[in-house]
C-alpha cells in the first residue's frame, strides 16, 4: 500500500514513523521546520516501545507532488480537518479511503462532506506523544493503537489491508472495530472529560484523580457525554465511566491531555471539536450537559483570544 499521513506531527509522525521503518510505501505530508528537518535527516522517535531513525523518510508539503495514494492518516488538529480534507483532494483517487484519527466524533463527517463517503472510514488512536523538536518524536506513554472500521459496520478488504500493513509494524496494535462509533466515543467520552477537566484547573491526571472533588468532575463529565452518545444512538455501555475512570487510575500521574496543553500555552485548541461538541450534540438531542457548558464557556474566552 501507499500511505499518506496528512499532518505527520507528534502522533501522525509516530504511526507513519512507524509504517515506514517496516518497510511500507508512506510519505508524511508536513511542513515549516518540521519538513525541513525530516527531508534533511530523516525522522527520529523515541519511544517507550523501542527508539528508532527513518532515515531517509518521504516527506512533502504538497499533496499535489505526492500524487494518488491507497489510503490517507488524517493526524491534524480536530478544528484543521475541513481545510485538511479540501487540501488533500490531490491524493484521493477512485479508490482511495481516509481514516481521521482526531479526537473527537465529527471529523467523518467533515472529511465525507468534501471527499464522500465512500472514501472515509472511522477511526481513533491511542497514545501520548510530543514533539521534541523539529523532526524528532518523543513518545512516553500508553501502549500505541489504533483502531479503524468502516462507518456502516462492513467488514471490507481495505480496511483488512491496513491492519496488516500495521500488523508488520513493530511498536503499535491495529484493530478493526466492529462498531467504530462506539469505538470512538469511548475514546470521546476519556479524552474530552481530562481535556475538560484538566484545562480547567491547569492540573494533571495524578491530582485530578486524586482530589475527590475533580475526580467527581470527571466522572460527572464522562456521564454527560454517556448520555449523549445513546441520545446519538450510539450503543456504549453502561460500564464505560467505571472502566474510563479505571483506566485514568493507570496513567502516569504527571499526564496531561493535549487540548489542556495548547489551552495553557494560549494556543489554538480543540475546544470546540471536544466540550463544544458535547454541549452542541447534547442540544440537539435534547440532552442537559451543565458542567461541559460551564466547561467550554469557562475556556471560550481564551480560546477566541487564542485564534485572534
């Protein structure tokens, strides 16, 4: 397969990275510094799961160069996936298929808005990762994976083929959900509770699960967002805060979510896509979301001072 990564950061870095060191067909589309640094000497990754150098890489800013790929990572921010998807265009041919990997639930949907839906499957990953420096990947924690599945429940070769492309891989566990709305909104209902929560008080996981009432906060949040995913009809479990909530008791306790980061350094962020995506789909459903509200317009002022 030939395999794009449009916005090959920290975490598109890490699973193109990857794809490449087994020897797969993928160029990492990027840009500024970033570019410069990959083209001139490759890529380097530290990892908790094995450091390593791709060296030299595929990199490129422009989509129109690379030409027509089987299968396109989307890694950009979840506010940069609409002009990502029209920016694309150059590398979707007729059987092309792209797998957003944002936080979130909406980028599907955007990207089928440009593209169609024919080329977009759903699709998530997990891991915690940063960038170092220019063309170097610092990855520190949770085990990597990535899951992806098409949107009508199908079970499709494409998707199979990119599983195996990862399956030889070192460093990463693929899996095609058979539900992959569920998949990402219990990927959802953890990362926009922490992002939530931690942007908000400027604290990391450890005191958040620590204080009783943050890690209230927490669990209240998450129970919102339960609420709105079966308003959405969205089939997660009952069980999925009490397994959430086990699963942030394991983290490193210095942990911090990267919507709470970018909000502490007064950067763009995606509070929009997360506790805005919660009070705007809970609204719609006729569901009450009271502390993602006070969430998202507790942090809205910044946020529109971030973007100018």
């Amino acid at each position: 397969m030939r395999i794009a990564v449009f916005g090959a950061g920290a975490v598109g870095g890490y699973f193109g990275g990857r794809l490449a060191q087994a020897g797969e067909d993928v160029v990492l589309i990027a840009r500024g510094e970033h570019l410069e640094a990959m083209q001139a000497h490759g890529l380097r990754v530290e990892s908790i799961e094995g450091d390593f150098v791709v060296d030299p890489i595929q990199a490129s800013d422009d989509p129109a160069e690379v030409g027509v790929v089987d299968a396109i990572l989307v890694a950009v921010k979840a506010w940069q996936v609409a002009d990502a998807a029209w920016a694309m265009r150059p590398m979707v041919g007729p059987e092309t298929f792209v797998v957003p990997l944002e936080n979130g639930v909406e980028a599907p949907s955007q990207l089928a808005e440009v593209l169609g839906e024919k080329h977009v499957l759903g699709g998530l990953c997990r891991i915690i990762s940063s960038l170092v420096e220019p063309g170097h990947i610092r990855h520190g924690g949770i085990s990597p994976t990535i899951t992806f599945g098409e949107l009508d429940g199908r079970h499709s070769q494409r998707a199979k083929r990119l599983r195996d492309a990862f399956q030889r891989a070192e460093g990463v566990t693929p899996q095609i959900a058979s539900d992959i709305h569920v998949a990402m909104w219990e990927k959802f209902l953890f990362i926009a509770a922490l992002s939530g929560v931690g942007a908000v008080t400027r604290a990391p996981v450890g005191v958040l699960r620590s204080l009783p009432e943050t890690r209230g906060m927490l669990e209240e949040a998450m129970e919102e967002i339960l609420g709105v995913a079966h308003a959405q009809g969205v089939a997660l479990p009952p069980e999925a805060v009490a397994e959430t909530m086990a699963f942030i008791d394991g983290l490193p306790e210095d942990v911090t979510a990267s919507m709470q980061r970018d909000v502490m350094a007064g950067r763009p962020s995606e509070l929009e896509a997360q506790n805005g995506a919660v009070v705007r789909l809970g609204r719609e459903a006729g569901v009450e979301t009271p502390l993602n509200a006070f969430i998202y317009r507790s942090l809205l002022p910044q946020e529109l001072r971030a973007r100018g």
